[in-house]
C-alpha cells in the first residue's frame, strides 16, 4: 500500500470535496440568522459543526481502510465520512431533515448513518468507541473480515468511555484503531488546561495498545502511519491509539465567536498546503489542481439541488423508525 500520485491525487480530491460540502453547509446555515447569535430559522436545522481544517485525517486514515472495515466518528463527521464515501446526496438532504436523507432527516448532521459503507456517527462524545469494539469483536466471533476504526477529538479522550473501551480493547486485543483528532481544543477549552499529557497516544501503554503521534496534518503522513495500526489489527497484535495533530479552522459551531482560536491555527490551512506539496512533486499541475477544487463545487452543487428539491418527510411519520415496533 504504498504511496502513489494517483493515491495522493485521490486524497486531494477527497479533501476538497469535503471542504466543499461543509462550505456549502456553512452559506446554507447561515440563510434566515442573525450572524452575530445565530438565531433564527432557516433550511438547515439544529447545530453545525465543521470539518475545516481536519480533511487529511479523513482522507489518509479512509485511504488505508477496506471496503469490511467498520468506522464510527464524533459529532463532527463530515471529512470522514465524505472520504469514506458516504452517499453525498443523501447526507445533504439529511442536514436538511429531507426524506430522501440517510435516516430520513430524523439524524442530522451529527447523526449520519450509512451502512453501504460501514460507517455512523454520534453527538455524544466518546459514544462511538463502545460500539466500535463491539464491532470488532463480533467481527472476530463470526469470523468475518474487517476491523473497526473509531474517530474522537483529544477532548474526548478524558471521558471514561475512552478509558473503560481501551481496556477491553487491550484485554482482548481487539482489532480496534483509535483516532484521536487533536485540535487543541475542547469546546473552547484549550488542551494544556484540560488534559494531565501532552499527547493521548502515550496513554496506550497504560492498556498494552500501540501508540502512534503524527504531527503534521499531512494525509502522506497520516496514511503511512494508518497503514501501520492496520497491519498490526489485521495480524491480530491488538489496537491502536493513532494520536493525530490537526486544525479547526472554524469554531466549535457555527455561531462560535472564535474569539480562542489562535491567528497561527487560521493560517494552517492544510489544502493549499497538500496542493503546493502535490505541485512541487510534479503529481499535479496548478491546471490540475484547479480542476479538482472545481469538479468538487461541482459535485457539491448537484447534491445540494438534490436536497433542497427533496421533500420533507410527512408529520404522520414521526414516530417511524423510531421506537421499536414501528413502521419500517
């Protein structure tokens, strides 16, 4: 599995197809609010929280997986899940609680679920972590191919879930890869004020788990170190905590004043990064590059015409796919 120019060109492609779809996101939010608050009504309900910043940990860590691998993600999926191939028009029209949503505009943003693709998410913080193991262990019982990979920001990594998981994923040497996406803050709560370590993939020791830090926001790098931990699932050695240094360039959500966040941070933007860096290797000309950030706006606006045409689902079917017993 080693790097190629059509490997990493995928990654570009990749990274701007989700930049595009959290910037389509982000101009559709804000239709109908006042900015300063963000209050008000308008075509996309709830909270947004944004992938900006953090596209090569989606596209190198989905770069190295398979199509049986199992991935759940946090309350901010969208780079996941664009790289993991998530139905883009379905996962539209389920920001904007269509019917033709992947779970029928009843999840939201924070709430994707696509099963063609093994992959699901969840707003509640370190909540993907016990099902991921469970995943990987019934993998294992019926004997079927695959490992589970489960997305959390360095906050997360203080929730006792984090710790409880990792034990039984160490006790049992689950095939479990941990991504720990650290972007230095917790809500708005930077890391050096909130956690006793400098780095969450040190904590692997502590659970005789392998632990991997990957400093630059590069998807060569993140890949490369991916690849590592899927080796070691697929070979049965057990876990890893894949620690990965990333940036939010935008705020916890939308309507965050931001106020924290560093200039530094805002300036590390990591696609013109990738794109000088693929230029420079003679992977991509600037015409090529131009021409991927375009067909991504592109692709982008058939699946937002997708769902702003889609419908809304009926009132009578509230309470469908809900409760159990209900309509299926």
């Amino acid at each position: 599995m080693a790097l190629t120019a059509e490997l990493r060109r995928s990654f570009y492609e990749k990274m701007c197809l989700s930049r595009a779809f959290d910037d389509a996101m982000i101009a559709l939010y804000w239709e109908g609010k006042l900015p300063i608050f963000a209050f008000g009504a308008g075509p996309l309900p709830g909270e947004l929280h944004c992938s900006n910043g953090a596209e090569p940990v989606g596209a190198g860590v989905c770069g190295a997986l398979g199509p049986d691998d199992m991935i759940t993600a946090d309350h901010r999926p969208h780079h996941v899940a664009v790289c993991r191939g998530v139905d883009l028009d379905r996962m539209s029209a389920e920001l904007l609680g269509k019917k033709p949503g992947l779970s029928q505009g009843k999840g939201g943003h924070m709430h994707i679920y696509d099963p063609a693709v093994n992959f699901a998410s969840s707003g509640i913080i370190a909540e993907g972590m016990a099902p991921a193991a469970g995943m990987a262990l019934a993998r294992r019982l019926q004997k079927k191919p695959g490992i589970a990979v489960t997305f959390l920001g360095e906050g997360a990594a203080n929730q006792g879930a984090f710790h409880e998981v990792l034990n039984m994923v160490g006790l049992w040497k689950l095939p479990v890869i941990t991504v720990v996406q650290d972007n230095e803050w917790g809500v708005s709560t930077a890391k050096s004020e909130s956690t006793a370590v400098e780095r969450n993939s040190d904590r692997a020791a502590g659970y005789g788990l392998a632990g991997e830090y990957v400093a630059t926001n590069d998807p060569d790098d993140i890949y490369e170190a991916t690849v590592r931990a899927v080796e070691r699932a697929r070979a049965g050695k057990g876990g890893t905590i894949l620690e990965l240094k990333t940036a939010r360039l935008q705020g916890h959500f939308m309507g965050d004043q931001q106020a924290y966040i560093p200039e530094q941070m805002k300036q590390e933007d990591p696609l013109p990064l990738y794109r000088a860096k693929l230029v420079k290797l003679g992977v991509l000309t600037e015409a090529d590059a131009d021409a991927i950030e375009a067909a991504a706006k592109a692709r982008m606006e058939t699946a937002m015409t997708f769902a702003k045409e889609a419908p809304y689902p009926d009132p009578s079917e509230a309470f469908d796919h809900v409760f159990a017993g209900g309509a299926q």
